[in-house]
C-alpha cells in the first residue's frame, strides 16, 4: 500500500472537567487512512469518534499521541505553512445543517469563505464563478447563493455543507454523521453524491457514523470504537462477516433490517461492558487475519474467536 | 385473533393546510387512518410529508396559522362509567382535549428526549406531574407508580434515578424517562414521533423491544411516526407510506415490504442500503419532495417517479384496492395502464429479503 495520507497514533484526548474529574474520551487510537479511500469510524453515542475527527482537525489539542497528515505533523504546535495546508487540505462536514451553517450570511458567502481566507481567487466575478459552479456539482443551483440557510430543505442544507467543504479541493474530508439528520431518499442522493466527489477527485473519508448499513455501504476500512477505544478494525469485509469483539457482535445485531418476517424475530445481542467483565486498557491489539485487529488480552482472544 | 379489535382511531378525509408569508401551504390533502386496539401503525414518510401534522391535529397540537378545512379525527373510548363513546377530536376545543384527551388517552413521545423534558424539574416529578393532574392522585401513591414506571421502562436503580435531573442522564435513558411519562396516566394510544431518530442503534433496539413489551401487557395502540423502514419492519402490523400530504400506499407490513407497489415506495425500499447491497450507485429518488405552496394539478410524485404516465400530471390516483388489506394509490394499477417492471435494483433486493426469510425460518 502506498503511505498513508493520515496517520494517527496512540491519540488520546482528554477533557479536565475539574479538579478530581476528567472525561477520558479517547484513549489511545491509532489507524491510519490512505489517500482516496474511505475510513468509517463507527461506535454509540459516547464512544469518542465525533471528539476523534474534531481533534484530528484540531478543533482540540490532543492531550498526548501524533497525528500525521501528508507527512507532517499536525498534533502539537503548527507553523504556519502546516497549518495553512491543514485547513485547506482537510475539510469537515457537520451533522446538524442548520446548526453548523451561519443564518446571517448568504450561501455564496458561507462557501467563499474559505476562498476568501487562502486568496483563492483574482476578481469578484471568478469568485461567483467558482461559487457557482460548485452548488451546481452538488446538485444546487446557482440561483441559490443568493438565498439564506433557513430558505433550504434539510437534504440541500447538507448540500450547502458539503460544497462548503469541497470548494477548497481537500484530500480528507471528515464527514461527522452527515447523513443523519436527512431523510432516506435524500440519505441515498447525498451518499451518492459523496461517491461521484471521491471518484471525481480522489479524495479520502472519514466516515464518522453510527448507521452502521450506510457506513457498510460507503466504507472500505471500518474501526469499532466504544468508550474511546478501537475495539476492532478491519476492512467492512473482515468486521461483517468476521465480527470478533462483543461489542460489534452486539452493534452488528443492533442494525434494524428492512424485512418484517426476520426483523419481527429477532432479538438484538445486549452487550453491558460493566458487567462483562472485560478491562479495555488491559487489551493490546491482536491481528486476528490480514488486516483484522482486535482489542483483547490473551484470554479473552482465544475466548472469543 | 378471532374477530377484528374495534378501530379506536379513525381519521377521515383530513385535509389541513397552513397560512404563511408565502401563501397558502394544503399540508394535509385527504389522509385516512385506521388504528385498532392493540395493533400497531405506522406513517412512514419524508421530512414535510405530513406524518407529524397529521398526529399534532389528533392532538390538538396544531400551530396556530393551520386550518382544518375538512374531515375527522373519531376516537372511540370507553369513559368511566363503562359506556362506549366517540367523539371527534377536531370538534373539541382546546381546553376540552386538554382535559380529557391529552396525555390521559392519547399521549406522544416526541423526537428529541433533550428538548421535550424540562432540565429544571427532577424527573421523579415530571413523572409524577401527569399523575397529580389527571388522575389526582395522592404523593405517596404516584410515588410508587412512577417508580414501578421506571422500572417499566428499563431503567436501573431508579429509586436512585427518581431524584435526578434529566442532564444526569443519557439519550436512551432520557427517552425512556419521556415514555415513562407518556404511560403515566395509562393511556390508550401512544403516538411516538420517531422515538429512536436521535439514539444508538443498540439504544435504539432496546428501546423498541421495551415499547413492544410493554404494549404487550399495556395492550396499548401504537403509532410510530418514523422515516426508518428498519424500524418499521420492526415494529408494525400496518404501515402508512405518506408522500406530500396524501397517503400513497397503505398495507400490512408482509405487503408493504414483499409486494410494494407504489414507485415512492420502490424508491423508499431500495434507496435504504441493506446489508448486503453491493452496488456502485445507491438507488435514489431524484428531486425533492413538491413544495406545497404550488400544488401539482395531478399525482404529486410524478416529477420524481421515472414510472410516470401523461395522466398522472393531469390528476390524482385514486387508491386502488389490491388486496382486502392493501392498497395504493397509483394509476399504474389501473387496469388500462402499461405493464410495467420494477426497477432491478428493487427486484434484487426482494429477491435477497425472501432468500433471507426462508434462510432464517
């Protein structure tokens, strides 16, 4: 395989609430996403894979562990050249639509902003221009930019997300539950969007999601997170057909399918970590195949597979 | 089942539509809704399709630009004193649903577990609240109902919990506090306005398994308001697909999901990935949903519908009837109209949902 466009390593991030109590979100994750391929991240709410893609964009400083990103670090303090190429080569797109796009500005300055910070443009009317013809990729018209975020359906909010974040032409783009929040035909448009951008311009995913189906569907390398570790990871075809740990046996069961005759029967496996008696920081990584990897200690491996 | 459970709800030709800045919006185009003891139901639609004005009118929750041009919402009861009565729920007024209705017989479960508990209020009282006020029990009595309430819906240690805010609990838990209170005044339907949207899946299939349960023993009607078609397969016994204000195909859940015959519902179905889908393109329904403000003279879905006949821009389908139970509205079950294919990407996703039927039975 070629080098990774991003690698992270051992990061942990902690949050000191106060004196004697500190969130432990993340503690210790390492994966790597190679350039053109989509990374999902998957786990409950809680889980720590939101607070992983927010620190890899450095919306927190990690509390200890590299981030590499096109060969440089970008864990600990940046100069400006870095930085520079972590904010335009690397784009977020946010859960909640109207939430994460500004009600007091048009959607032609909510997509030129990033143009307008890195200089990306010569007059005004290259600035429409490339405005323009990025609302058309993703399936707006150009009418729109002159339009208020409130004066859009949740599925072209999203669609306003994402050209925000395409227009800098990023190589990674950390995609937080962006699909959530849309219906499920809307769902299918966007998620088919997503695929033609990444073919059209090879750039890589990180897929943050709980949808455990779209994330099957879009993914080609999976890690299972829970309570801030990565449990399993592998590619989707060796987590699905292989599932090892408990917990994504238990995620895996959890997915609702869309047929009424099996879905009527079956019961979802529980997995409670407090009473399984399993210690996650006890855990080292074992490659159970390929690239199959699977938190446990020495017993609970041989326990499970 | 021997005979047919009474219908308890029964919504007729509702037609609602709301004054705004831009115009008239005809939200509700002539809904029908059967909900019979017991069963469960559910609407499944798009974002704007009417599901949840549909359940906010039989509730009287309706904002205050909405007028109710037509139809009704009957809710037969048996009142206190035994009888059998039926009223229409768009005839009372508010003060009446208030006090008879709300929360009494019919409460709601709503999206958001954060927005619709109140942070000041531990949940111990929220619970307790609907017990003072509709049933007017005493503290000591409503203490011990909530209690076992708690215990109802999953919840540990709740006499711990009775004492808590609802910032010290999680998603799931805080949801199943919001159903704790939507049983505390034992109604007789529940409307749950996509109760899991905003939870885990392995939260969301607790909590789907306990509003099961306990419909179980409660025997309560249930109506899932829900845009999941796993949830509904879930769940249901007869499903509602709404498209634009209009019922488009109603039918047991068997029928909706092995013999869909509406071209929203084909899409619906196949738009979903399942497990197994392996196709480059996810099948998507091009477009949006119309905007209302501008109502299409003839089937509201043919801009989207690939299926679409001449006929279907010059007027609306009516409901065709396909079995005793399933029905749709769509002029391609007219007998005059071209035999048509489903689209292959659905075929193999039927084909897949038998083979997975008869791997699993």
């Amino acid at each position: 395989m070629s080098t990774p466009l991003l690698k992270v390593d051992h990061l942990v991030q902690h949050f000191r609430m106060s004196r004697s109590y500190t969130v432990r979100a993340v503690n210790g994750v390492s994966f790597e996403v190679y350039p053109g391929e989509t990374y999902g991240l998957v786990g409950e709410s809680g889980s720590g894979k939101t607070t992983i893609g927010r620190s890899i964009i450095r919306l927190y400083n990690p509390t200890s562990g590299n981030i590499t990103f096109q060969g440089a670090d970008i864990s600990g303090k940046m100069d400006r050249d870095t930085g520079s190429m972590l904010r335009k080569d690397m784009q977020m797109i946010f859960q909640d639509p109207m939430a994460s796009l500004n009600p007091r500005k048009k959607v032609s300055d909510i997509i030129g902003e990033g143009l307008d910070i890195h200089h990306r443009y010569a007059s005004r009317q290259e600035r429409e221009e490339l405005v323009a013809a990025m609302l058309k990729k993703v399936g707006l018209s150009p009418e729109h930019a002159a339009r208020y975020p409130h004066q859009f359906s949740g599925g072209q909010r999203q669609r306003v997300g994402i050209a925000r974040a395409l227009i800098m032409n990023p190589r990674l783009i950390i995609a937080d539950e962006c699909i959530s929040a849309l219906d499920v035909s809307i769902q299918a448009q966007v998620v088919n969007l997503m695929k033609d951008i990444q073919q059209e311009t090879s750039c890589a995913y990180l897929f943050i999601a709980h949808d455990l189906s779209m994330v099957k569907y879009i993914s080609d390398r999976i890690g299972v997170l829970h309570l801030g570790y990565m449990v399993e990871s592998g590619t989707t075809e060796e987590i699905f057909s292989n599932p090892v740990h408990p917990y994504t046996k238990s995620l895996l069961s959890a997915i609702p399918h869309p047929n009424p005759e099996v879905e009527k029967r079956r019961k979802s496996i529980t997995y409670d970590y407090k009473s399984s008696g399993i210690d996650y920081s006890k855990g080292q990584e074992h490659v159970v195949s390929g690239t199959h990897t699977v938190l446990a200690t020495e017993e609970e491996l041989a326990q499970w597979v | 089942m021997s005979e047919t459970p009474r219908t308890i709800l029964d919504i007729r030709n509702l037609d609602i539509s709301f004054k705004t800045n831009a115009g008239v919006v005809h939200a509700i185009r002539g809904v029908n809704l059967d909900l019979r003891k017991g069963e469960t139901v559910a609407i499944v639609g798009e974002s704007g399709s009417g599901k949840s004005v549909t359940m906010k009118a039989a509730m009287g929750l309706l904002d205050s630009n909405a007028t109710v041009n037509s139809g009704e919402i009957l809710y037969t009861y048996t009142d206190t004193d035994g009888t059998e009565k039926t009223v229409d729920l768009l005839k009372l007024s508010k003060k009446e649903l208030r006090g008879t209705i709300n929360g009494q017989r019919i409460a709601m479960v709503f999206q958001d577990p954060m927005t619709s508990l109140d942070p000041t209020m531990t949940i111990g009282k929220q619970i307790m609240e609907s017990m003072f006020l509709h049933k007017h029990m005493e503290k000591e009595a409503a203490r011990k109902r909530a209690l076992e309430l708690l215990n109802l819906v999953g919840i540990p240690e709740a006499e711990k919990r009775f004492k808590n805010y609802p910032h010290q609990l999680s998603g799931g838990m805080r949801q199943r506090v919001v159903i704790a209170i939507a049983l505390s005044a034992d109604p007789d339907i529940l409307i749950c306005d996509e109760p899991t949207t905003a939870l885990d899946v392995t939260i969301q299939a607790r909590i789907l398994e306990m509003i099961m349960d306990i419909q179980e023993k409660m025997k309560l009607s249930v109506i899932y308001i829900t845009h999941d078609l796993g949830v509904v397969a879930k769940v249901a016994d007869y499903v509602n697909v709404m498209y634009a204000g209009k019922i488009v195909e109603v039918g047991n859940v068997n029928e909706i999901f092995y013999e869909p015959a509406h071209p929203y519902t084909w899409g619906l179905l196949s738009a979903m990935p399942d497990l197994d889908t392996d196709d480059d393109r996810l099948y998507s329904i091009p477009g949006s949903p119309p905007n209302l403000l501008h109502e299409p003279p003839g089937d509201a879905f043919a801009a989207r519908n690939q299926f679409a006949l001449v006929i279907d821009e010059k007027a609306a389908p009516p409901m065709f009837k396909i079995s005793e139970t399933h029905s749709a509205a769509t002029w391609l079950l007219h007998p005059d109209a071209p035999k048509i294919e489903k689209p292959p990407e659905l075929e193999a996703r039927l084909e897949r949902a038998r083979k997975e039927v008869e791997r699993y039975l």
